[in-house]
C-alpha cells in the first residue's frame, strides 16, 4: 500500500512552512547586513532569533517525527521521495539534539558579534570584539556538544559537509600545502607580473556597472536577482526566484569589487538553477557548502581569470572605461588577473596563496574550540600564522585577524569548505572540457551557455536529491581529488610565469 496521500501532503505542508520561514530570515539577514542603522542590531536579533525558532519547533515536532517514519517505512518509494526524505531527515536529526534555548541564544549572539565586529573592524580595535567572539565560540561548544561525537570541530563541519570527514579534510589541506608553498616560492622567484592596470582609480558606480556586465553575459538572471553593497562581499537566496548579491567597492583596486561580483554571482548563478519546483521542498537546496563554493569559485578563478575570458572582456572594458583600460589588452589584464603576492587580505587573494589563508583559519579555529587558544591572543597567532604560511605580517588588525565575518556570527567549522569547493571547482571543469572540446572558444566569443548548460545540467539541475559524494562521483566517476586542481594550477602558471 502507498504512503497515503495526507502523510505525503501534510510533510509538503510542514516544509513549505519552513522554507517561507528560513526565507524570511534571509530577508532580514540581508537586510542587517546591507541597510542596518547601527543601533538597530538587538531588535533585528531578536526577529532572526524568533523565526529561527520557529522553525525548529517545526524540526522538533514529535508530528513531524511521526510523519517521516511512516513515510520511510513503507518499501516501494519513488527515488525521489527516498531523497526528499533522507534530506528532511538529516535537518530533524540534527535540530532534535539542540535544546530551543541554545538555537536562539546563538541567533542573538550571531546578530550582536555581526554588528560588533563591524565597529570594531572600522576602528580597527580587536578588544572590542574579543568578548563577542569568546560568547559565540562558547556557544559553538555547546552547540559541538549537543550535536555529539568524539570531536568538537568534525562536529561543526559536519554540518556543513556530511560526506567529508576531519582525516580527509587534514589531508587535502596536506596535500595543498605541500604542493603550494613550492610553487608559490618559484613563481615568486620569478619576475612580478605587472597589476597596473587594475592598480588605477575607477569610480565606483562604473566599477559596479562592469561587473555587472560581465555576470549578465555568464547568465546572472537580473529579473531574479539584485546586487547591493555591503561590508563583506556575499550571496542570500530566498528562493530561485530572489537570489540577491553584494559587493564592496576599493575606488584604487579595481580588481576587488570585479572579482567579488562574480564570485557572488557563481554562487546566485547555481541558487537561480536550483529547480523552481523544490523551492519550498528540503530538495531545493544547495548539495553542500562546498558544492555551492564550487560554482563560486569556478565563476571567478577557472573562468574570470582565464585569458579566453579577458580576450572577450577586455575589449568591452575598454570601450566602457577607456580612460583606464584603454591601454591594456586582453593579455595584460589577464595577467594583472593573476599576479601572485603574499598579501594580507583572504577574499582578495591569488590562486596559489588562497588556500594557505583557509588553512590558517581552520588552524585557528581547531584550537580555539579545543580551548587550546584563549580569544585575547589570537591576534598575535594570527599575524605569526600568516607570518609562517602566507609569508607576510599583516599591518593591522584589519587587514588581520577583523578581516573575516564568519566568527563574528558563529560559523566555526566553515572555512574548509572554501578549499574543498576550489577542489571540485577545478573537478568539475576537468569533466565539461572533456565532454565540449570548444568550450573555451566559447568563453572568448563570450557565450557561456556552454559551460553554464553543463552547470545546470550536472550540478544546479540535482540540487540536494544527491549527498555531495553522491555527486563527485556521479559528475567525475571518482571520489573528491585534489589531482585536477593542481594540474590547472601548474598548467596555468607555467603559462604565465614560464
Ligand atoms: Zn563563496
């Protein structure tokens, strides 16, 4: 006998009901971070917190635990409903473990460090924030805890990637780290390419017009979507049909706001793929966190600092900015795209040192979960990490340790997830080259249906009826691998560096 239609549609019911909740949040998320008046951040905590809870009533309902089980117990489920099932039963697990009062002490908390670190930031005063900090990590421990098992840290990643565990994680950041530095140290060793051209004043309104320009032609749907400027660039999506991004302009590094505009849009582009259907569904979401990084990254590294990429952009940046770019053609803006430096700041980083910023995050991080670093001397391991991986002293607070917002509102474990998406981006690309041999003739023509056709089609189009490691295999017929990566890495700075 089928599972009765009334079980089916009241578990639609209860899910579009948190999908219209978790939305609204976004909302005002997005908003707190884009238009907040300053005094303003408790109350819009308390909000967030309040729909927060709401939906883990929903999670934690003993009818919502009644429903699933009968649905998973009868036999004969379409592949379908078994994933929507295994997706809904891996968020009422986790929520089932966290006591209410904890989910909206860490919302509140979440709201207060975002709008601490954001004055402090500005006044460049770590003390301000410390005690915002030490509150959210005492709140990631005793979130670790309630989530359970024998480490705090795995926990916390576990959130993010169910399939990737602590080992494999340690060895890619192994793997990375060994093939990395080396390389950095030769490119290094070579002579500068020059970033002339992106090292120029450009007006902010057409900096942000540019950008704009190049995410509609990789196919950034702006009756879907708007862009806004904020302290740290992100994306929010409150639906495929709202998938919104922002930016931050520097007026003398033209290269920040670009790169960051379509790094964001890689991330609204995949949200605006994600069936229409599911919207409301636990299928219409995002594979993993680092699926969704994948397409970020793939956006703006393997595609926007490609030299196809610059052959069809540079002539257009030209005719719009000719005072700036006139001068410069596709090749030197390709390499301006790509010169490599020990440089403080983690989102304006190159290629090669990228992932050496990820793993002083997820270095400190462990430790300050594992209590084996207090809050007040982080600062201080900041600078000597950098010092020791990145090969460089940060100046200032600001351009160190107040750099990153993800502490400030409580996400611990979330760094790797950066490193493992800049994997699978280079995993992915292996597999659309292989199948479309004319892929990057396309990207110089500037058409990006191509590529973006193969997106949708392997990856957007899936959404969350695979596990992240259902998808790596069913896209490459293999498991995660650093191996594409670094080959893309090698092959792209012999090119430029000799
Ligand atoms: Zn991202």
């Amino acid at each position: 006998m089928p599972v009765s239609e009334s079980t089916w549609s009241r578990l639609d019911a209860i899910w579009a009901e948190i999908a219209d909740i978790e939305h609204a949040e976004a909302v005002l998320g997005w908003d707190e971070q884009v238009n907040l008046p300053p005094a303003a951040a408790a109350g819009r905590g308390d909000q967030i917190a309040t729909l927060e809870g709401l939906v883990h009533a929903r999670l934690t309902s003993p009818e919502l635990a009644d429903l699933l089980a009968r649905a998973e117990a009868h036999p004969d489920l379409s592949g379908a409903r078994r994933a929507w099932l295994r997706a809904a039963r891996r968020r009422q697990e986790r929520a089932v473990r966290i006591p209410a009062d904890l989910v909206l002490e860490m919302s509140r908390a979440a709201s207060a460090g975002f709008a601490v670190w954001q004055a402090a930031r500005q006044a460049e005063a770590f003390p301000r924030y410390a005690p915002a900090l030490a509150r959210n990590l005492a709140l990631a421990r005793a979130y670790a805890d309630a989530l359970g098992g024998p480490d705090r840290y795995a926990a916390l990643l576990g959130v993010h990637e169910p399939d990737v565990d602590l080992g494999r994680v340690e060895q890619v950041f192994a793997e990375l780290r060994a093939a990395l530095v080396p390389l950095v140290d030769r490119v290094l060793a070579a002579p500068p390419l020059s970033r002339a051209a992106f090292d120029q004043p450009v007006e902010t309104g057409r900096q942000l017009a540019v950008g704009r320009d190049a995410v509609t032609a990789f196919g950034y749907d702006w009756a879907r979507g708007r862009e806004d400027l904020s302290a740290h660039p992100f994306s929010v999506s409150f639906g495929p049909e709202d998938c919104r991004i922002t930016t931050r302009v520097d007026r003398d590094d033209f290269a920040a706001a670009f790169f960051a505009t379509l790094h964001e849009a890689g991330h609204a582009i995949y949200e605006q793929g994600l069936p229409a259907a599911w919207g409301r569904s636990p299928l219409g979401q995002a594979c993993s966190t680092a699926v969704h990084e994948s397409q970020s990254r793939l956006w703006e590294n393997i595609v926007g600092r490609s030299l196809p990429f610059w052959e069809f952009f540079a002539p257009r940046l030209a005719a719009e900015i000719p005072e700036a770019f006139g001068g410069f053609g596709a090749e030197d803006l390709f390499r301006a795209a790509n010169v490599v430096r020990r440089s403080p700041i983690r989102v304006e980083a190159d290629e090669l040192t990228y992932n050496l910023h990820v793993l002083l995050r997820f270095e400190l991080e462990r430790a300050l979960l594992a209590d084996d670093l207090p809050v007040d001397e982080l600062p201080s391991a900041w600078n000597a990490g950098m010092e020791r991986l990145v090969g460089i002293r940060p100046e200032s607070d600001r351009e160190g340790v107040l750099q990153d917002v993800h502490w400030s509102q409580g996400a611990f474990g979330y760094f790797p997830t950066y490193t493992l998406g800049t994997v699978l981006a280079a995993q992915w690309l292996e597999v659309a080259d292989r199948g479309s041999p004319d892929l990057w003739a396309q990207v110089r023509a500037g058409d990006f249906s191509g590529l973006l056709g193969f997106l949708r089609r392997e990856i957007h189009g899936r959404a969350a009826t695979v596990t992240p490691d259902e998808l790596v295999r069913a896209v490459t017929g293999g498991p995660l691998d650093c191996g594409p990566y670094l080959r893309y890495l090698r092959e792209k700075y012999r090119v430029l560096y000799g």
